[in-house]
C-alpha cells in the first residue's frame, strides 16, 4: 500500500518511520526539498498548489493524508477526485479557520472562550467591548505556534493590535485564566471505531509548545474530553488522529483548538503507549482494527528549539528517547524531541531534572 | 554522523530505522538491489569482495558495521584500512568458523558440546566413535538456519553425512538433549560499558528461529550467562552486540554459537524493552552511554517464515505489532516478524493465542 502525504516534516517524517515497518511506502509532496521527509521516503519538491505536483502524487499512491493542514481548499479537492483523502477536506477547512473552529466547537455544545469575528477597526473596538479585556487577536488563517496573534491588555492596545494584523480576516477571544493546558489525541478509523489516548498536559512558552507530560490523571476531565471529541470526530465523519487543545479552569475545559493530524503532544506515544499516534493514523486511514492506546509508564516529550542537544548528552540520560529530524537549526524551530519514560512520576522527575541539568 | 553497513538485510533495515530518528544517516552495501535496507536508505549495490564498492563505501561513511558476518576477511581488513570497523573482524573472524568458535568457547570456560574438526572420512569415523551418537556435523563456515548440517543417529548415518557434506572444512558435535534454548544479546560500548538484555527463551523449528519469549526469568541462569558473555565480550575486545545462544540443561548453560551482530532472538526489544538491541548496537559503536534493556512487560517475538499475514489479521490483537521487511516471499525465508506485548504472561498468551488462530 502506498501513503501519499502532503507536508514533509518531522510530522510526515514520524509517520513514514511508524508505517515503514508494516511495509507500507511513501511520497511525500514538499515545496522544501530538504524536508525531514525526504530522509526517509520518497519525496516530490512541488508547491501546494501546482496541479502537476499534485497530479504526480496521486498518481504515485493509493490514499492520501496530511503532515500539514494548511494546504489550499482548491489542491485538495483536485487530490479527492483523484484518490481517497483522509481526513476529508471539509474537515481540513474547519480547522483552517478559527472562526469556523470555534463555531464548530460552539454549535457541538465544547465551551469555548467568548470569540468575535474582526474584519475592521470598528468591529475591533466593539468586539473589546463586548467581550472585555485581556483579549487576544488572531488571525483566522495560517497561524501556527503563536505566530499571527496579538494580546490586548488595555484600550490603548486596540490600535496597536490593529496596525499589526488589520487587514486579514480576523478573531478577537477572550483570555482564559486557564490552570493548566492539556489536550486530547483521538483517532477515528474508516470503519467508525474510535479511540483515545490518555490526556496530555502541555506547557507552551512564547505560543511554542516545550513540554508534554502523559499521562495526565483526571477521570472527570478525561471523560468529559472524550465525549467531547466523540461528538467532533462523528460530526465530521472524522478519519485519523484529531487533537483538540484544551485550557483546564474550575475543573472544566475550554476547547481552544483542534489539529486535524497527528500532533507535537503526542509524540510521546512513540516510546509511552501502546500504539503511537502515528502508527494510529495509518491504521485509520486503512480502515485497519486501531491499536492500544494506553500509557506505559510515565512519560515526557521534551522539544528542542532552536538548538539540538549531542546525542551523548541525551543517551547519558536512563529512559532518554533521542528524536532529531535532520534539520538545518534556526532560532524557535523545532529540530527535534526528547520523550523520557519511566515507570513511576518521582524516576521521571528524577531523568528530566537530569537531563535538564545535562542541557 | 554516517554509519556504512556490510549487508542490506531486515536487521540492517531494523538498525537504521532504529538510527534514523536519531539523526544518523546510513550507507548499505548489499549484492541484492532490492535488499531491505535499501527501502529505507542509501543501497550500493555491490558483491562483499568487489573491492570498487567497498572504498565507495568506506569513502561515503564515518564508521563501519555489519548486519551480516559472513563478509570476506579480506573485505574487512580492506575497510579497517580506512574506516573504523565495529565489532573488530578478529571478533567476526572467530565467529564465521564453529570450530573456531567452540574452541574460543572453551578456552573461555563456556561449556559446550563435544565437538572435534572433521577434514576427512576417517577422522569422521573416529570423531564418531570418540564423541558418540546422536551427533550433528556441520560445515565450519557459511552455515545458517540450519543450512549445512547433517544428523547422525546410527553408525550408517557416517556415510550419508560425508556423501551430503564432505570436502568441506567440517565440525562434528555431539547431540544436547536439552530442555530448552535460551540466547543473551550482551552489548558492549567502545568505552568498555557493557550491558545485558534478560534472557530470551528461544524455539527453533527445522533449524529456523520461530519464536522468542523474554524475559525468561531465572536469576541462576542470567547470572552465569551475563559471566560468560563478559568473557567473552573482554576477551574478544568486542564492540556492539554480541548475541550467544545456549542450551539449558540440568539447570546449566552450554554455549551452542554466537552472532557477532544484532539477532532475531533480540528483536523483541523493539517494543518490549527500554531501549532496542539496534538502537544499543548504535550507541555502542560511537560510544555513547548505552540504554537501560530492562523489559517492558512481556513479549513474544514471531516470524514469519515463508508467507506473511495480512496487516488487518495482526492488527485485530491486541498488543500486536507487525514489522514487514518488505522481501519476496519465498518457502523458508525470514519475510517478517510480529512482536507481540502485554503486561503479564496471561495477557500475553491470551493475545499470542488469538494471534495463531487469526495465521
């Protein structure tokens, strides 16, 4: 069987190394010919909207999948006419918008901070008006790692704000006093079965996510999570793994955003659960019985941005699992993860608290 | 850091998708142009004595390794010319002759089989006499899955014996009514760290591998092999893993041979241990701190010999996971394995069980 798979970082890169063992092959379609991807599989340099790339692609695979979610509404419609596609592109394009993300959230009955859509200065002001500050202001489309966002404190950041982002389609929300950040890897197979893995609970810093812990013990929370997705993955007829990112507040989640793909949360599945995440999606997307997704042990996915630790600094550490995905560093880019495991919190603790000393 | 392997076969494929995501990046050598490790990285398609292929090689690569070791003693001293070569071709030297083998074995204090060389049918007849019946004879070199060797229960059997082998370098060994197999893969780092994975229980079919359980818990029995392999692990100066598989009889091991490499017998480690023989070997052979190999859980380890099951038929059971090597099937070859993992042995049965009824 062979996986066509747009977007080839370290996404598509993990996928390719998860599936490679069940003997499936890959193409990957990057605009980057130097994509992790391409290190491990067979990889087209083509942008995301050129007809003859795409053309190629489809006509190198039986089914089709994302690394990447930000690809043209239009491109995917050309691939779905040629080739099975999952998740289907109506699922894509809801993830594509914040707007529609949040109103998807909001009309499946997900809490979710108080939003407005901004399309002027105007609306801006009213939108802070109504729903009080702090706020922050994002883009509707293609942000990624707090990229495209803006914070408003006070009145007087209105203008700011505007000046940096007016002019695209806008979103104003609420700030979330949240107590902690956690969220919830799903996965829906052709066949409707469903599985989730344990909640994850993730500390982000300048919008980048740094941390992973799993798994993250809250009956009441996991329940509430996964009744939550159940309902996003059955609405959408949802095929492959679905994150959702949640804020925890009074014992409560807040839906802020869904991933329609594998996700940077769930690496950890690869050494701390059954099943990864990544070998998940490819059993979806082929219609394939899903694997076990519970945790083993205790684990912690650690990324390294901007900066790769040596590979004796990470070995040094018991239960250190090294992932680097082959790319060029540059400052707040994700060249790779840690995941450490072990068998109970305190030897964890005990294994981070040494690699951190070691980094 | 760019490691040349000698041999293109599922375990160099294993060792680089075990390499990969640690940033190295691999060089195959391998007469077959389709060989396994070919799908996953570069592949020069070369004999082992073509001396062209093997400077392409050295010259493409850091350091050295070998999923095969029945490699021309001369290749090795070619590429340790220009390359570090780990483990060193004195260790493989050793290890590509059984009587060789049986005499470092005993030198070293491991207990054996009877066995005495074998270069004409007179000294056959005598080595017969000397050792007794039942006995195996065995080619020195090139054996493998039982390939080269004949058994002798009656004295009529000499004759037949040297008619199937004779005119070959021969072993004769007597017969070990033993209770069971077991095999240690020991690794041993350039630094001299040495670490020990839990003996595997290892059942063997028409001198195939079939299947192998670990950890196969006798403290008596680990503490002798572990003392064995640091030997001869010291003695051989060795660097990476080095496998020995043992007969168990009357609670006491004797050493059948060794395989200067990662092993089927160790393939379980994928997911049933901390840190997997090939990442360990990869460690071993650049020096860095070697991973804990304690297991997670239980684990049997299946091959798949001759025909694979369908990815569906393994998928259904639970803890169940495929690893294809992407070779044409053929009767008798190694096309696959399936680990199979749980957190107890009754866990582990029940799936093992469903797993054979679903074959």
């Amino acid at each position: 069987m062979r996986i066509g798979v747009l977007g080839g970082g370290q996404l598509g890169q993990m996928l390719a190394l998860a599936g490679l063992p069940l003997g499936l092959s890959f193409v990957f379609l990057d605009p980057i010919a130097d994509s992790p991807a391409g290190q491990v599989a067979r990889l087209l340099c083509a942008e995301f909207d050129d007809p003859k790339g795409l053309d190629q692609l489809a006509a190198s695979v039986d089914l089709l999948t994302f690394d990447f979610e930000n690809v043209p509404v239009e491109s995917m419609a050309r691939l779905a006419h040629q080739r099975p596609v999952y998740p289907a592109p109506a699922a894509l394009a809801i993830a594509q918008d914040r707007l529609e993300e949040k109103t998807c959230f909001r009309r499946l009955g997900l809490a979710t901070a108080p939003f407005m859509a901004v399309n002027s200065l105007a609306e801006l002001t009213a939108a802070v008006n109504s729903i009080g500050l702090p706020a922050i202001l994002k883009t509707r489309r293609w942000g990624y790692d707090g990229k495209g966002q803006a914070r408003l404190l006070t009145q007087a950041d209105i203008a700011t704000a505007w000046g940096q982002l007016g002019g695209q389609a806008l979103i104003l929300e609420g700030f979330v006093a949240f107590e902690c950040e956690v969220s919830l890897i799903a996965v829906r197979s052709t066949t409707g079965e469903t599985a989730f893995y344990p909640l994850v609970e993730n500390t982000h810093q300048d919008g980048i996510l740094r941390s992973s812990r799993a798994p993250y013990l809250n009956t009441n929370l996991q329940t509430q999570a996964e009744n939550q997705l159940r309902c996003l993955l059955t609405d959408l007829d949802y095929v492959g793994v679905l994150t959702v990112e949640f804020f925890v507040k009074n014992g409560q989640l807040i839906a802020n955003e869904m991933a329609p793909r594998v996700h940077n949360s769930g690496h950890w599945t690869i050494e701390g659960a059954v099943t990864s995440q990544f070998e998940n999606h490819l059993r979806a997307i082929l219609g394939l019985p899903l694997g076990r997704t519970d945790a083993i042990g205790h684990s912690v996915m650690i990324n390294c941005i901007g900066e790769l630790p040596t590979l004796a600094e990470v070995a040094a550490v018991s239960g250190a699992h090294a992932h680097f995905y082959g790319k060029e560093a540059r400052p707040g880019r994700k060249l790779g993860h840690i995941t450490v495991t072990a068998a109970d919190p305190q030897a964890l603790q005990a294994a981070v608290d040494k690699l951190s000393a070691n980094l």
